[in-house]
C-alpha cells in the first residue's frame, strides 16, 4: 500500500483533495460545464455520497455525486491509477439508476446521467483530452440509442489542444501538475479559483481531520481485503485435498489475525488430508 500522504502534500488529482474541493457547487458546477460543453443552471452536490463510506458503494467511496435543476445525474471519479473505465461506467450508470427507481421514478421518467472520469493517464491511447460515449448503434451510427447514459472520460495525457475548450486543457495540466508545479500561474481564472480552495483546505483543522479519518479507513478496508483473501486461499487449498466442512469453514472465516492466517495457509498448502490440517491447526 503507496505511504500515506499528509494533507498539505496533496494535489487535486489526489481524490480526498478533488472531492473536497468539488464539494462547493458553484465549483463543481463550472466543471460539469467545461468537460461537458453545455451550462448548467444549478448543481447540488450529495456530500454523504461523495466524501464518505456509503454502504451501496464498493468501499470507500470519493467521487463526486451531483444532480442539476434538472434532475439530470452527475458522477464525477478521478482516475490515477490505470483501470478498465468502461467496466467502472458501467457500474456506476448502474447505482444511479438504482437510486432513481427506488425513489420511485418510472422507466420512462428516468434522467440522463453522466459519469465522468479524470484520468491521469491515455486509456485509450489516441492522444485525446476527451473522450465522449454515448449508445451508437453498429449498423448505421448515425442512431442513438437515447438511453440517458452518457460516460465522459478526460485524460491529462491529452495532445488535441485545438479540438477541446482551453479551460479544460488548462484544467487538466493543473491536474496532471505535481505539488510545485500545481502552485504556478495557469492563466486562468478558473484555476486561480480550485488554488485559492485547496490551500483554504490545507488550513482546515476539521479538514485535516477529515482526511486523516479517510486515509484510516482506507488501510482498514485495505487489511481487510488482505484478510479476505488468506481466508480464501485457505478455503480452496483445503477444498482440493477433499469436501470441507461448513464448520470448518465458518472458523477459519472467523479468524482476523493476520499472522494466525498466515500460519493456516502454510499449514493448508502442506497437509495431505483436511484430517491432518484440522489436527495440527487445532479448529478441530
């Protein structure tokens, strides 16, 4: 797991620092406008779905979950590491429309929504700063399917400087810029602007004290993932020498010292029977 960070080290593209900043609605809603090129009335961006543990979500959630006047869907996910984002759209499309028809909304009433991943990185390799998606139909694409479902991916990797907006590349080189260069002059009032947030966070006892909370649960739920996985490993190395027992395996399920586990996968990966494993590792 990367060393943890000190508040004052962070940069936008850090997600706790991009989530707090885009906590403030008129700064979330100049970016919604500027990566997706229409204006937006008005943004109320959900704070206990952005910046907190939420239990529909996988893990510790941090990106930015927002909706307009319109009723119109806004998820917003900086991206540093490299990953699949089609399969992450996918999922996230998904939670939105969850929440629209538990709260009782039709079919045929849905809202458009946008998922909009910041990534420090090409996915795609074409040199673009942004990449549009929307459900175009194989055999002629001129159709659109006009699902509502639209995934917006930005890259700082971008190199199509005259196709996009000159805020937006400005906006993400100041995404892609380490600590000293973050600091510099963009030219841009924009930019000026996420600066002057960011330090006023840097400032912020209850702001620090948030991330500390936030970089807390983020090594529980990275032991825990650890955990997890001896557990299984334990499981399926047992489950080749035979049929384990249910009790058996709600006692190892139990256990969540990592040593102790550690112990058990050693043991499981050289006994040649469930027999010998449950004598020498006493759950017997």
């Amino acid at each position: 797991m990367n060393k943890r960070k000190r508040l004052q080290d962070l940069t936008i593209k850090d997600n706790f620092m991009f989530a707090a900043v885009m906590m403030q609605g008129d700064i979330c809603r100049q970016f919604l406008e500027m990566a997706l090129g229409f204006e937006i009335e008005r943004v109320e961006v959900s704070y206990e779905k952005s910046i907190v543990y939420h239990p529909e979500y996988k893990g510790v959630r941090l990106d930015v979950f927002a909706k307009d006047a319109e009723h119109t869907h806004y998820d917003v996910e900086m991206q540093v590491a490299k990953q699949n984002p089609g399969r992450r759209s996918r999922y996230y499309h998904s939670q939105i429309d969850m929440e629209m028809l538990r709260s009782g909304t039709e079919y045929e009433q849905m809202s458009d929504s946008y998922v909009i991943f910041i990534c420090d990185y090409d996915p795609f390799g074409q040199g673009k700063y942004r990449y549009t998606f929307d459900m175009i139909c194989h055999e002629n694409t001129e159709l659109c399917l006009q699902d509502g479902n639209h995934t917006v991916i930005l890259s700082t990797a971008g190199e199509n400087e005259h196709e996009v907006p000159r805020a937006l590349v400005q906006f993400l080189k100041f995404v892609k810029a380490n600590l000293e260069e973050s600091r510099q002059d963009f030219e841009d009032a924009y930019i000026t602007r996420l600066q002057g947030t960011v330090e006023q966070i840097k400032k912020s006892r209850e702001m620090e004290e948030r991330h500390m909370i936030f970089e807390e649960m983020l090594r529980d739920e990275h032991m825990q993932g650890k955990t997890e996985g001896k557990v299984e490993d334990i499981i399926e190395l047992l489950e080749e020498l035979g049929e384990v027992p249910e009790t058996l395996k709600d006692r190892i399920m139990a256990k969540k010292d990592e040593q102790e586990l550690t112990a058990f996968l050693k043991l499981a990966a050289k006994s040649s029977s469930i027999e010998e494993f449950l004598e020498k590792s006493n759950l017997n």
